[in-house]
C-alpha cells in the first residue's frame, strides 16, 4: 500500500472511496462506453507519444487495439461495472 501510494500519490483509503461513490465512477463516465472511449483516447496518446518512448516500451508487448481492449474491461470492473475483466 505504502509503495503505491508512493508512486501514485493517492493512499489506500482514499481509492476506497473513490471506488465507493454513488453514482460510480463507472456510471458518471458512461458505463462501458464512457470507459471503452477513455481507454481508446489514452492508448491513442500513448501509442502516438514519441517523445517519451520508455513509456510506450511498457506496452511493447501488446499492439493498441489489444491494448485498448485489455484495458476497458478492467476499468469497468474496477469503477463499479459488470464483472468483465478475466
């Protein structure tokens, strides 16, 4: 917990509550096509972004569709969707 809230800046307690609003997270972006656009507009940056290429080196392994479509079932899963992430 220590280590995360390190390297994101949010603490433990506090991604609890932010897992815990109501209406969700996942409900005020859109249900799955609010989190499908935001992970599509996030890989889309990542992907074009040649200035910083230790950060697309992280995705290396995956090309941006396969990317994409790991991602948004994660975050609707995690912000209060349907269990989609396997």
């Amino acid at each position: 917990e220590i280590i995360a809230e390190l390297h994101s800046g949010i603490s433990w307690k506090a991604s609890q509550v932010a897992i815990e609003l109501e209406p969700s997270i996942y409900e005020r972006i859109g249900k799955e096509d609010g989190l499908k656009e935001l992970s599509t507009l996030f890989y889309n940056r990542v992907f074009d972004d040649f200035d910083h290429p230790w950060f697309i080196n992280i995705f290396a392994s995956s090309s941006k569709k396969e990317a994409i479509e790991n991602q948004y079932p994660f975050l609707v899963q995690t912000f209060g969707g349907p269990d989609l992430y396997r």
